[in-house]
C-alpha cells in the first residue's frame, strides 16, 4: 500500500487554518454620493442620541482611553489627528511595520471619526476629546484572522485603554478570542461590539454575530434617524441597546467624508457614550466604576422603544440629563 507522506509545512498550515478562522468587517452600505460631503449639518446620530447634553455640561471624554480594533486609520485625517494617542498594526500588510495603519477599507475611519471626530466642517464625534488607539487587524480585503484581532485585544490590555470597540464578527464562536474578551473585561476594560447585519426583519428569527453574541460584551444594535430598527439590524436574546445606524455621515481616508449604514456605525456611538459617561461618572462617584457598574450608567441612559427586545435590548441610547 503506498503512503503519501505529509510534510511538516502543510501540516502546520492545516492546523494554522483550522484554528485561526476568519473575521470580516460587519457589512456595511455606502451612499456613493456622499463621499466628497463636506460643510454640511453635523451628523443626525450625535444629536439623537443627545451627546451634545454631555458636552454642555463639559464632558466630552477628556482623560478617556479608546482602543478601535478595526481596517486602521487615516490619522492624519483633519478631524481625527489631534485625538490619536497611538497605532498598531496587526496584520502582513505594509510588510508588518507595526506603526502603519494605513485603512485601504474606509471602515475603520469612520468609525473613529463616529467615536471622537473634532468639530471640522461640522463633523464631530460622540466624544470629540478621547483618545484614540488605532488598533489594525483587518486588511484590504475587509477580513482579517482571529489571531489579529485577538493580539489587538491583548494589546490594548497592555495599554490599559478604557473601552474597546470592534465593528467586527464572524459567524462562529473562537474559544481563544472569547478567553481573550473575557481578560479585557476582567482587566477593567469595557468592550462594544456591532451586533451584525444579518437581519431579515423578523425580530423572533434570532442571528448571532461574534464576538457580539458573548454574554459579556456590550452588543449594539442599529436604528434610524426616526428610531426604527434597521432592517439588516441582527436581532437575538443578547442584544443590550441600539443606536443609530442608518447614514450616518463621519470621517472616510484622504480627508473626506462619507455616509455608511450598518451596525458597524452603531457600536461606535455606544463607545462614544462610555466615554462621556465614564468622565461623568468618575465626577461624580469620585471613582473608577468597574465595566459592570459603568454598564448600569449606560443602561439608566436608554430610551425603550415600542418593539420586542430581541431587536432593541434595552432600548435607544439617550443622553438626557438626569
């Protein structure tokens, strides 16, 4: 009998592909016609949300650490430069320099500028003063593996960021990025994830997205500007909140703008309000609040909204002074 012989590399691949599956990017559209907007009226989903109630009363992420484990950055982006505080590069591209985070996606820009965009031609953040670290762990193509990301993950619990914010998912759970997620967690780190865009409108057909889909994360799912649950929002029994998602205007490569719609654009607003709330909150319990207390906080700033909380968790994000 003849024994075809296996050699040591093709084993390790093998084993390599069976044990680091592939994560995307949350889906996500693009209004085509937006990506030159510039001077037009600041983002709708800043406002819905009530952000600007935080800034009146001077809180806008000041001290505050956020790690974007995303396609990268351009940081030299008008908006988005002065609240860089650091890059990393997690995946092959330009050769492996750590410190390039070049975004050849366009996703990972938008959702920083999402997160903490300056005020520049009426593009403002959720937390316009954060600090944001670039964390690159998705390529071109709009994928990555889960390795990238989970050494992102660990990276940023070496940074001692505050939140973490991954727009990202694939369809299966991976132990060693759950382990990896629960560190960060236990590590004092608050973690939001885009709950996925596989809906198709039925709020009791339940599609799970990863890492969103671990009980320990903050899963964010998608409205429009009238609050109406987005279509292609996932809807599942571990969904904590929503926020808007549907066109949403923020920073795109090259010092230009664009509209995008996803869940993708969800999660950053909820990562900006742990900013804002966790400057608040450390006035006012004169504390660090633990991820499951600062947690509490986000969920006391929610709006319910008149659908089942398969679609809405715990309802809207809403600002409103308390």
């Amino acid at each position: 009998m003849k024994i075809n012989k296996i050699s040591k590399n093709n084993l390790k691949k093998d084993f390599t592909e069976e044990k680091d599956p592939e994560v995307k990017l949350i889906p996500y559209t693009m209004n085509r016609d937006s990506v030159r907007v510039k001077n037009k009226l600041s983002p709708y989903g800043v406002k819905m949300i009530e952000a600007p109630n935080m800034w009146k009363a001077s809180y806008k992420g000041d001290g505050v650490r956020i790690a974007i484990i995303d396609s990268g950055c351009d940081v030299n982006h008008i908006n988005l430069k002065d609240n860089i505080a650091g890059v990393r590069n997690f995946t092959p591209e330009d050769m492996k320099n750590p410190n390039i985070v070049t975004d050849r996606v366009g996703h990972g820009t938008h959702v920083a500028g999402i997160v903490a965009a300056k005020g520049y031609n009426s593009v403002a953040g959720v937390a316009p003063n954060a600090q944001l670290y670039i964390l690159k762990a998705i390529d071109k193509t709009g994928s990555g593996k889960a390795s990238w990301v989970i050494n992102a993950v660990n990276y940023a619990i070496n940074l001692n960021v505050d939140v973490i914010s991954m727009s990202l998912g694939m369809s299966t759970s991976d132990d060693k990025m759950e382990r990896a997620i629960k560190n960060a967690i236990a590590n004092g780190i608050s973690v939001v994830c885009a709950a996925g865009n596989e809906g198709d409108g039925n709020y009791e057909d339940f599609e799970y997205s990863y890492p969103a889909a671990y009980v320990d994360v903050i899963s964010v799912g998608a409205v429009d500007r009238k609050a109406v649950p987005a279509s292609f929002s996932n809807a599942n029994l571990v969904i904590d909140c929503v926020a808007p998602g549907v066109d949403i205007l923020s920073t795109y490569p090259n010092n230009s703008y664009a509209s995008l719609s996803g869940t993708s654009m969800a999660a950053p607003h909820v990562t900006g309000t742990l900013a804002l709330l966790k400057e608040w909150s450390n006035d006012v319990f004169q504390r660090e609040l633990t991820p499951e207390e600062l947690y509490a906080q986000l969920i006391k700033f929610t709006k319910t909204l008149e659908y089942p909380r398969t679609i809405q968790g715990n309802g809207l994000i809403y600002l409103k002074p308390r």
